[in-house]
C-alpha cells in the first residue's frame, strides 16, 4: 500500500472515536443522574418511614393513658417535620380486631393494674380434681386493635405514600365491648 491511499483515514477514524467517547460520557452522566434519583428517593421514602412511626408512637401515647377508650379516638392528623420536609400523617381509625376474657390466673392481685379486674372473683371457686381452682372469667377483656397511620405526600410534592399498622393489645373493662 502506499501513502496516498491511507492520507484521509487519520480523521475519519478520530471522529468515529470521538463519537464513541461522546457516547460514553453521556451515559455516564445519565447513569449517574439515575443512581442520584434513586438514592433521594430512598431517603424520601425512609423519612416518610419514620414520620409514619413517629405518628403511630404518638397515637399510642394517648392510648395508653388511664381513662382512654382507644376506639374512641377516632381519626387525626398531625404534621411530622423529618430532614427539613413536613409530612402531613393521618392516624386512624383505629380498628378491633379481637376480644377474649381475661381468666382469672392471668392476673396478679397484687398489681393495682388488675384490680379492677377482679371484680367478685373468689365467691364460687371451683377445684379441678388436683385441688387447683378453675381459672374464671373476671371484670375485663383483653382487646386486640389495630392503629393505622398514613403519609399521602410532604411539604415538597414529592408524591411519596406510605402506610403503616401497628396492633396494640389493651385490657379495658367488660362493659367496654369492642365487637
């Protein structure tokens, strides 16, 4: 071969290279702006976690205070503010899903939590043919509820949605009947 048939290959070459780096730098950058999308939405979505939670714990709180009938409580919503975002959580309704009797050996007399249970418990024991008595219904149900909390968005619009149910299990009086 000689010369003048290989003078015009140098640039056509160069420039078919050039495209192929081209090329590769731009999907670098998309790549990379993907990889980027994808880690702020997994924080978006852990602080909305977290907001939700922090919802729940708060419902809770209230739960557990003396004098409160948890299915009274009804339907709430409160602001979260998590990582500079304020994420609007609706609590509730929270709903029962189970009632059993609370059997007179589950309760200690000795803890003033289950004194109201006891109620007239001791009147008519009854032995099994060992000597034991036969546990017997007391003044309480045991009540198995079911909490909800929701995050339909934030303060940034950006379109995370996250629901999350907690059971909680509360004794109350027989008189407060869930079902």
């Amino acid at each position: 071969m000689n010369s003048r048939q290989q003078q015009g290959a140098t640039l056509p070459v160069s420039l078919i290279m050039l495209v192929v780096v081209t090329l590769l730098v731009v999907y670098s950058l998309r790549a990379g702006n993907t990889n980027l999308r994808i880690a702020g939405n997994t924080q978006v979505q852990a602080e909305a976690n977290a907001s939700a939670q922090q919802a729940l714990e708060q419902e809770l709180a209230i739960v557990i205070q003396p004098a409160t009938v948890i299915g009274s409580l009804g339907t709430s919503a409160m602001n979260i503010s998590s990582g500079g975002v304020t994420y609007t959580a609706v609590v509730g309704p929270d709903k029962c899903i189970m009632q059993t009797l609370v059997m007179s050996d589950e309760l200690d007399t000795g803890k003033a939590e289950d004194q109201p249970c006891v109620g007239e418990l001791g009147k008519d024991t009854q032995f099994d043919k060992d000597g034991k008595p036969i546990p017997q219904p007391t003044e309480c149900l045991k009540q198995l509820w079911e909490v909800k909390a929701q995050i339909t968005g934030d303060s940034t619009n950006s379109g995370v949605s996250v629901t999350q149910v907690q059971g909680i299990s509360v004794r109350v009086p027989s008189k407060d009947s869930c079902l």
